[in-house]
C-alpha cells in the first residue's frame, strides 16, 4: 500500500476529501489528508507556518504527492510542494478535473 500525500487548493476541500475517500476505498492507497479549515477560523501567521512544516512532514513519509488539479488550477503553494516532491525523489500523480 503506497502512502501519499494529497495537494491541492482548499478552495476545493470537498472535492479533495471525496478523491481521498475514494483513493483509499477503491484504489488501495494510504492519503494523508491536508488539515482543513472548515470552520473558515481566523488563521496567524504562526498558524500557517505551522500548518505548511506539517504538510511537508507528511510529503516527506509518502511515497509520492497526488495533486489535485481542477478547472486548471494549480496555486503558487501547491506549484512549490510538487519541486519539493520532485526534489526529494517522490512520485507525483496528477488529477485533472475539468467538468464540475
């Protein structure tokens, strides 16, 4: 069972959390999840910081990163953590989505 790391914008959370659901239901994977912000609350800028170390800890333990693309979109952040995937050796699997 591979381990991966979902990476996308959390403009598209719940989109991202039905790919997870369905990457470990029907596809065998093991998906570290970003950590959303669903109750919209005020974040510092200690929090972000502490949020991104996170994110890249759990790109560190995965075997590759699943970005998830829609309507085209790739953010600055997210554009940053597939050099880092790809300067560690990680795979990266990409998800388009054009029809919403």
């Amino acid at each position: 069972m591979k381990t991966i790391t979902i990476c996308g914008s959390m403009k598209y959370e719940k989109e991202m959390r039905v790919i997870a659901f369905e990457l470990e239901t029907k596809y065998g994977y093991n998906v570290l999840q970003c950590v959303y912000n669903s109750e919209k609350k005020e974040l510092t800028s200690l929090d972000l910081d502490a949020l991104k170390k996170a994110h890249y800890k759990k790109i560190d333990i995965s075997d590759g990163i699943y970005v998830v693309d829609i309507q085209g979109y790739i953010g600055s952040s997210v554009k940053e953590e597939i050099q880092y995937a790809k300067e560690n050796g990680k795979e990266i699997i990409i998800h388009s989505i054009y029809n919403l």
